[in-house]
C-alpha cells in the first residue's frame, strides 16, 4: 500500500483559520485541506443549511420539464415514473411517484427487470407505457443515452422528461426536457448530483410553483441521502447539504419502509456509513435477486408492519444475493488462476452462467485482490453484458470509449460502468482492454493508496478532538475520514490476532519519544484483516500506523480507538 501525505497547507493560513475559529492548529489544517478557508465557509460545513440549496430552475430544462408534467395534471394525462433497478433509481422513483401522488392520482411506477430488459429505458417499459394509456413518463437516474427508446416513444405519442445525472453522448435525446448537469451547456452551479438529487431539484421546483417551501419536501430527504450514499457522489456542496439533513431524517423520523430494515440495529444513531453498508445493499439486493419493484413498494410503503413484512422479504434476497456473489467471486479467482493472468494490467472474465445481478458486485471483489481495472461478464440474451470497475485515479470510462468497436453499448461514470457485446467479440475486446489500460495507465495507480491528512502524535487525540471531527460527516468522497499517520509507536504486549482464524489485529500502543519519561498515552487500535502483521510489532519493535479515529462500544464503556488502515 502507498502512504500519500496530503500537501500541508501554508501556516499562515492555519494559524488564521485556527485563530478565527477557536480551533487548534490540526482541525484548521483538515478543514483547508477541505477548502474551508474563511469563517464563512465553515459556518456552512459545519451547518449545512437548506437555504444554501441552488435555485432549481438554474438547471438547463427545468422551466420545460415543470410545464410539461403541470400540462399532464391539467388534463388528467397518466403519468409513468420510471427508472433504473440500483439504489439510486428505485430511492429517484419513490421520491417522484410519492411526491406527484400527493398532488396528482394518475400516476404509476415502472422499474425496468433487470434480466428481461436490462440497464435503462426499455421498448417493453414504452410497449408498456403505451398499453395502458400514459402519455408521458419521467425517466430518472436513465436516459441520456436513450435516443432510439425516446424517438420510438414520440412515434406512439408518448412524452419523456429526462432526470439523469450521468455524462451524456455526443448526441441528447429529443425528450421534452433532459435534465442532467452534466450536460456541457448546462450552467447549473452543481454538477455532481446523483439521479436521485436530478429528481429532487424536479420536485423541488414542482413545490415552488404551488407555494410549497423547502420545508415541506424535508421528509424525502431520507431517500436523498440514501441515494448519495450508495452512488459515492462526492459529498460536498450541495450534496452535503442533502445528505446532511437525510440524515437527520433517517435518524429521527426514516419513512416506514427505511425503519424498517434499520429497526433491528442497536445503534443509537446510523451514519452514511451505516445506510452505504445496511441500508443500501437490502435496497439493492431487490433489484439484483428478484425486481427492482420490490424496493420501490417498501420506500414508499406508508404501513410500518406492511414495510417490515416486505424488508423481511428483501433480507432472504440479500442473502441469496451473498451466496452468489462469494461463490462467483471465487470461480472468477480461479480462472484468473487458471489462465495465468494474475500479472496483467486488467481483470477480465466471463462464464455464462453467472447471475447477473452480482457481477458489479464480484468485480468490486476482484479489484480488492487484484488492484487494477476489472470487468465481469456473464451472458445476457443474445449477448454479453459486464459491470466494469476501476481504481483510484483510473478513468474505465474513457478506456471504453477507446474499445468502442468492439462494444454494443456502454455508459456509465469514471470508476463504474456497464457495457454489453457480441459473444463473438468478447476476445478481441478482452485483448483491446487490456493493450488500452496498458498504454495509458500510470503504473503507481496499480499499487492501492492511502491518502493520509495529517501526521500527529498521540496526545492530540483527546474527547474533544473527536468530538469535532465527528461533526466534519457526513464522509464520502470528496470529504473523506480524516487519515492520520503516527510514527515510533510500540505495541504494549497485548497485541494478537483475533476473529475467525485470527485474521484481525487488535494491539495496544503507546508512543516513543527519546524525551519521554514516565508513562506515555496508550490508546487500543483494531486492523480488520491485518491479522498478517502480528510480526510487526511483536516484542515492542517500533512501527509507524495510518488509521482513522472511531468509539468503541464495549459493555456500556465508550472508548476511542484507532481503526488501522495500514502498519509498517
């Protein structure tokens, strides 16, 4: 692993901030790292204020889009909510349809199968559309690349406005409003909203025009932040403020169906954290394991006892979606193995029986043994589809495009993507990949990185330290856990490997000092899989430790301890 330690800012500047904000010197070197310069801006990282949301109607289209489904109330038109089957789509659906059916009646939901019609607007969801008389559908987190499926809707009368949040082709479709700042002449001042957010500014600017305020759309917020989790938008500007105050939400007043897979947890208060690794994977298994409607029927279930019902529902399909993505991930291992491929610049594997709905999920999986960019490919109809991820620093998109003539179809975001193609072409792509990655990849991107903000000493690591570190969350790209590095530690004698086959290191440190005289702070530490490194620190040797800071909960005591990332 690579320890990177982030620039340290000027002390002048640290020291002003410091001095501004009655803060010692280490909490102003976090907060300029984070670009918080002025009191200002730290009264609003700090407090994160609704007030400080955009204007909806700076996004290009929102004037079109609001008249467009307003006309469709005005004349009793049906209205489709459609979208994706992952966590930000159904999390965007039951926002939109839950938010018009306050105001409107005609309105119903339509998630995509996953097998069936696969990623975004499908000609069944239209066939659909059409069937049962809707004239216009509202695509969220899909359909900026849906430019036949849109043409093909105009042709049956159908209307689509379009909230998507991820980077558009060379050509828009001919919808009556795209909504996505990501669009090159959209000056919208953010531009990195998830699909779930896209719809949000929707509502937001639907509630303006009929004297609602902001207020009045605090209780979907839970869903936002939800959204924000799972996708890994970063979480600054105006997605801090939505996460901040959805989580407010999910911790005191969660929709039926939120509470009711967080109901069983005995923590007091979740974090991002928490909804990343509870909630959304519960969210997500759903749409992997069985229909995304599933997921969207427990985030808008009103009845708590309904809800748990469906959660309860959804946590059989979680299971099964763990099974399978061990098993796959291990069969995938060994054709690595078997194929010798273990020292190539890519991942790239294929059986055609693997289940769809985990492989983005067996690729993350593979990325953690293997670090370099990684496809899984299993087969899908005719063809072959594949989830792609890459690694920090690394743009897979791009190394898409440049495979293009091999592919059918692609999109997706810097580090994720899915694709499909013909059987035919899987070689000839698997070689292009990899002669891509190859040409164009700085070769340290290929060794995992730890960025680490500041180095400090023991003693600084009081209650109060914490204490105002706890208040930079929520964390997520953008505005990571803080990550500091200490040097001369020494374990106290207690170090051991704990957990199932001793694969977690859990030690007690203090730190040396030639000066030091008499006892010096000791603080326990845990490393989740680090069991390995016992060696390290045995007999008192000294070592350095990246880590961040978290509680420890043990018997009623609360404790602060260092979650290692990495020893040496």
């Amino acid at each position: 692993m690579r320890w990177t330690l982030k620039p340290k800012p000027e002390i002048a500047k640290i020291k002003e901030l410091a001095q501004q904000l009655n803060v010692d010197t280490f909490i102003a070197t976090l907060l300029l790292q984070r670009g918080i310069e002025t009191f200002d801006d730290a009264k609003r990282f700090f407090r994160p204020s609704l007030n400080d949301l955009h204007d909806p109607f700076l996004m290009k289209n929102m004037d079109k889009a609001v008249s467009r489904i307003e006309a469709a109330i005005t004349n009793n038109e049906n209205i489709l909510v459609y979208g994706d089957y992952d966590v930000d789509g159904t999390t965007a659906v039951s926002l939109m349809s839950s938010y018009l059916l306050s105001i409107y009646p005609n309105v119903a939901t339509y998630i995509p199968d996953r097998y069936n019609e696969g990623y975004g607007v499908s000609y069944q969801g239209i066939d659909f559309a059409e069937d049962n008389d809707f004239s216009l559908i509202v695509a969220l987190d899909c359909g900026i690349k849906a430019i036949d499926k849109v043409a093909y809707a105009s042709e049956k009368g159908i209307d689509f406005v379009i909230c998507d949040h991820h980077r558009p082709g060379d050509e828009i479709p001919q919808a009556i409003a795209v909504l996505d700042p990501k669009q090159i002449d959209c000056h919208y001042p953010y531009d990195e909203l998830c699909g779930c957010g896209v719809g949000f500014k929707l509502i937001q600017a639907l509630a303006s025009g009929r004297g609602q305020t902001i207020n009045d759309l605090i209780p979907y917020l839970d869903l936002v932040a939800t959204a924000i989790g799972a996708d890994i938008v970063p979480v600054t500007g105006e997605n801090r403020v939505l996460a901040y105050h959805g989580m407010k939400v999910i911790n005191t007043n969660p929709r039926p169906g939120i509470k009711a897979i967080t109901h069983q947890l005995n923590k007091k208060k979740l974090t991002i954290t928490d909804v990343v690794f509870i909630v959304a994977p519960r969210i997500n298994a759903a749409g992997r394991m069985k229909h995304g409607q599933h997921a969207v029927n427990l985030l808008t279930e009103k009845d708590l006892n309904v809800a748990i019902g469906f959660a309860s529902e959804i946590e059989d399909f979680n299971s099964d979606r763990r099974d399978l993505d061990k098993q796959i991930t291990e069969e995938a291992l060994e054709q690595i193995h078997a194929n010798n491929e273990q020292e190539r610049y890519t991942t790239v594997v294929y059986k055609n029986d693997w289940h769809k709905g985990v492989i983005g999920i067996v690729a993350s999986r593979l990325t953690e043994t293997y670090y370099r960019p990684t496809l899984v490919f299993t087969k899908s109809g005719e063809k072959l589809a594949a989830s792609a991820r890459s690694v920090k620093g690394f743009d897979v998109y791009n190394a898409l495009d440049a495979c293009r003539d091999h592919i059918e179809q692609f999109g997706g975001h810097k580090y994720a993507a899915g694709l499909t193609l013909k059987e035919e072409q899987y070689e000839a792509f698997k070689q292009k990949f990899e002669e891509v990655v190859d040409s164009t990849i700085d070769r340290k991107l290929l060794t995992p990185e730890v960025l680490v903000d500041a180095e400090i000493d023991l003693d600084v690591i009081t209650p109060k330290f914490y204490r105002i570190i706890k208040q930079f969350a929520p964390f997520g790209p953008g505005n990571m856990t803080p990550v500091f590095m200490t040097q001369n530690l020494m374990d106290t004698g207690y170090g051991k490997g704990v957990g199932a086959d001793e694969a977690h290191l859990k030690i007690t440190v203090t730190q040396s000092f030639e000066s030091t005289i008499g006892d010096s702070k000791s603080i326990a530490g845990i490393g989740f899989n680090m069991g390995d490194k016992i060696e390290l620190i045995k007999n008192k040797k000294p070592f350095s430790a990246v880590y961040s800071i978290d509680e420890n909960e043990w018997n009623g005591n609360v404790s602060l301890q260092l979650k290692l990332k990495d020893i040496r």
